[in-house]
C-alpha cells in the first residue's frame, strides 16, 4: 500500500484505501495507555526538536479534536504529535512525476520479478506452507497471491521501512506537496491514517515514536496502512497479539483477511489472455472504465476484445487492462493487455496499479513454479 510509480488515476478509496494495506501491535509493550503518559514518550535530541510539529498550531488543534472524539489523554496525543518531525524526504517521493514520464511495464517488472525475490518467496512459502495453506482454506485467497504481495512490498520482510510512521504520516497530513492534483483529497486521508495511528498505539500502550515505515507511513511485512491494519489483521498464529513485522503466521493471515473482504473470488482467475479484431475494434469504450470490471463477456467481445477458451465461460464482468511498454517512437514497444477479472481488481485494492498487480501475479507464479 505504498504509493508506487505507474498508478493510474485512483477510483474513490474503497479502502482506506488503500495501499495498501492499521499499526503496529508489532512495538506492543506491557504498559497500558493510561500508563504512557506523555513524558514517557522519548525526547528526541534538541537539534531535530526544531523542525517538530509542537508550535504548529494546526496540528495541535488537531491533536485536541482527535483525542476529544477518540476519548484519547489530550496530554499524550499533543506531545506524540508534537514530536513528530516534518521529513523534506518524505515530501520530495510524494511529488507527482514529470509530466514527460512514461510508463513502462517491462521496466517495473524488472524491479519485482527478479532472481532475489524469486530465491526469497521460495524459501518464504516452504517455511510457512502450513500457514499457507490453513490461510487459502479459510480465506479462499491462493498462496501464489499471498506471497506475490508480500515479495513485492517488502521482500519477505528485508526491506520494511525506515522512516518513522509517527513523522511520515503527519508531514502527509500538514504538508502533503501543494503540486499534487489531488492535494487536499490526500491531505485528509493521512489526517485519518495518523488518526487511526495514534488511536492504536494508545489502546496498545505503545510507543509512537518507535515503529518505521515506509515513507507513507505503511509498516510490516504486508505495508499496511494503520486503517488496514486496524480494519483487517488477524492474529492467525494464535499467540494474543497481531505482528506484522515478526510473525510471518499472522502476516499470511492478514493480507488473506485483506483480500477476502474486497471480495476475492475463490477459483477465479486474475486474468485471460485477450486479443483484438480490428473490424469491429471500440478502443475507446474498452477503456472508459479503467480497471474496473464492467463488461459482460458479450458486451466485451462487441466491441472487439478477443477472449477464447475458458474466458470464454467466465460468468463476471471484465476490464481491458493496458500495460505500457515505454514510448514506441523512442526505444519501446506496443501496450500489452489482459482481460482482468473482479480477481484482478480485488488485487488494485491494495495498491491502485495494474501495474502493481500484475508484478504480484508474475512474481507468485514464479515462486510457485520454483516450490512445486
């Protein structure tokens, strides 16, 4: 659920929305929220308290109204966000691409699709296969998917994150790049992931200082953002607690939990192979709808998309995915699509990228192919 190049446009956030994929039962420790009172939260060195969210007025009237509806200590959420410091970082990688940017999917599956990760989900899915398997029994979500979005976010856990959650979600929240065009929009999604952040770790009696994420704040193997995390992680290991950044039992579970309730299918495929007839051909109307699912089989054959075998048969609505391969006029090569299914759809959810969610689909059926 990071933010990620090759995005398209967002359809509204079914989510929180992404994502994909809220926080930190990972830091738990034994006190209770009531114990944590705010001197308790680690000052940070004098050098980095100058550029901290304390004489921000705004974020502390926000403090104050979050821990009046959340019935939260006021004390404790003004000195967490108070200490949260503004990350320039943070900003810079939320900026929008150049406006001369071109996709290019043979690109970005390189930087997925690769020996390490391939090497990596392999061993991930023999030492969890248990899990694996109880998760896609009782979720109806494949195992393939499960580890194709754990490899793609975070490598099975090599790479969770080093920015601390509590600083990059309130610089999102205050200061998310004025040249974003949906600047306010995002503004306001961070507002409540730092909402929901800080309301977690008080239940928790936990630190707010101490988890890192990713630079949007996402945490754990999966990336879940603090509303996913809150929304849809289960403690499938049984131990009392949710760990998305130890416990790879409740990390399968979780993105299982995630998936089922954006309405995975079981046994449907993700995706058909498709092809055009150029006689009756309505690139247009195909692509009006983006990555939704929205045409019968018949009503997507009349407009000229080619489906044969089994696709034939499918008995849900589909979507033309389009995957640019760079510039044809310099250097790259003509679009590749698939027929998606509402499976393929379900997959955007945790990131709003066809891109993305083909990257988990390729890099599971190669850890697949390498495990079986």
């Amino acid at each position: 659920m990071i933010a990620r190049p090759f995005s398209p446009p967002a359809p509204p956030r079914v989510l929180a929305a992404l994502l994909l994929i809220a926080v930190c039962a990972g830091t738990a420790g034994a006190s209770t929220a009531k114990d944590l009172k705010p001197g308790r939260i680690k000052v940070q060195q004098a050098a980095e308290q100058e550029t901290a969210y304390a004489s921000r007025p705004e974020a502390m009237r926000f403090a104050e109204d979050l821990a009046s509806r959340r019935d939260l200590d006021v004390a404790w959420v003004r000195d967490a966000i108070g200490q949260a410091r503004f990350s320039p970082t943070v900003v810079r990688l939320m900026q929008p691409p150049a406006k001369t940017f071109t996709k290019n999917w043979r690109t970005y599956r390189s930087r997925f699709i690769d020996p390490v990760r391939i090497a990596a989900g392999a061993a991930f899915w023999r030492d969890n296969q248990a899990s694996l398997a109880r998760a896609e029994a009782e979720y109806g979500v494949p195992a393939d998917i499960i580890v194709g979005i754990i490899g793609v976010e975070t490598i099975y856990g090599r790479d969770t994150g080093k920015f601390r959650v509590l600083d990059a979600l309130t610089t999102l929240a205050f200061d998310f790049p004025s040249a974003h065009p949906r600047a306010r929009e995002r503004s306001e999604f961070f507002k409540s992931e730092l909402e929901q952040f800080l309301s977690h770790q008080s239940r928790l009696g936990s630190d707010p200082l101490a988890p890192r994420g990713s630079y949007a704040g996402a945490m754990g193997m999966p990336q879940f953002m603090p509303s996913s995390w809150v929304k849809y992680a289960v403690d499938f290991d049984g131990d009392g607690k949710v760990d998305l950044w130890n416990s790879p039992a409740d990390v399968i579970g979780s993105v299982a939990s995630y998936f089922k309730a954006f309405n995975w299918q079981p046994g449907m495929p993700t995706h058909y192979p498709v092809r055009f007839d150029t006689a009756t051909l309505d690139m247009d109307a195909l692509m009006a709808p983006d990555i939704l699912p929205t045409f019968s089989v018949p009503s997507f054959s009349a407009k000229g998309a080619v489906l044969e075998g089994e696709a034939l048969k499918h008995p849900g609505p589909l979507a033309l995915i389009e995957l640019i391969n760079g510039d044809p006029n310099n250097g790259g090569s003509a679009p590749s699509y698939v027929a998606g299914t509402e499976n393929f759809y379900a997959i955007t959810r945790y990131n709003w990228s066809s891109y993305y969610a083909m990257a988990v689909i390729e890099l599971g059926r190669e850890v697949a192919a390498r495990v079986r």
